[in-house]
C-alpha cells in the first residue's frame, strides 16, 4: 500500500454527526486498505431512488479515486449505525471494479474475464489491513 492522502472534506462538517461521519470514514479506508486512494467526501443532499437514508458513493478503481457524498439531514441511527452506513459505501468503493468486470462477463470471453475477477477479489481481499488488526488482537489474547 501507498503513503496515506489526506481525506478532502467539501460543504458544511460542523456538526457533531458530520465529524462522526469523518472519523468513521478515516477509520474504514484504514481497515479496508483505502487509504491511498483519492477520497473525497461531501456533506450535501441525496437524492435516493428508493428513499433511503443519504449516503451515496462513486468510485474511479482505474486512479484510485472515490467520493461519497453524505446527506446529515438523512442519516438517524447510533453511532455504530453510522459505521454500518460507512462500512457499506466504502465496501461499495472496494468493489466497484468487479462489477465493472462482471459487465464485461455479459459481453466478453467470459472465461478469461471470470478468472481476471476472481484473481482480483482475492487479492484485494488478501491485502486488507484488517486482517493485520485482527492478526495483532489475536496474537495479543495468546490465540
């Protein structure tokens, strides 16, 4: 993994629920291996197909990119609701190429392209930093 690049923050991130949203957001690109990416989060309104509460992502994997757009008006729940909320954008931000990869299925030498996704979700996988917190608390409890 690359050197870690500051989060940019975009609209208003004074309120309490917005630092959350903040500290949360750090805290998943550090477990979830993002912390070389390109993030960019935004606090301002979403606008949801279903009616869901407001947060929504686009990712770039080709240039490590992302942006989630968080809409605090939105969002209700604790706090470790909050990190439930985040998990998944960021999962979204993870798996954004597979999906890319399983349109190319619908289309391309299925074969080829199955195996170039499965060699990718493994190694993306293989390389979370949470398995090292995990290897580190196991290790700490004698396990």
């Amino acid at each position: 993994m690359g050197k870690p690049i500051e989060l940019t923050i975009n609209g208003d991130a004074s309120s309490n629920l917005a630092k959350q949203v903040i500290e949360s957001v750090k805290l998943h690109q550090k477990l979830l291996g993002l912390e070389d990416w390109y993030g960019h989060l935004t606090f301002g309104k979403v606008e949801k197909e279903d009616g869901g509460e407001g947060m929504e992502t686009e990712a770039w994997p080709q240039y490590k990119k992302f942006e989630i757009t968080a809409d605090i008006d939105t969002l209700i729940g604790s706090s470790e609701y909050l990190h439930h909320y985040v998990r998944h954008e960021c999962l979204h931000i993870l798996l954004w190429s597979y999906f890319g990869m399983t349109a190319d299925l619908c289309y391309k030498n299925a074969q080829k392209a199955l195996r170039k996704l499965e060699e990718t979700a493994v190694y993306d996988l293989e390389h979370m930093p949470l398995f090292d917190v995990l290897y580190e608390t196991l290790e700490k409890k004698g396990v």
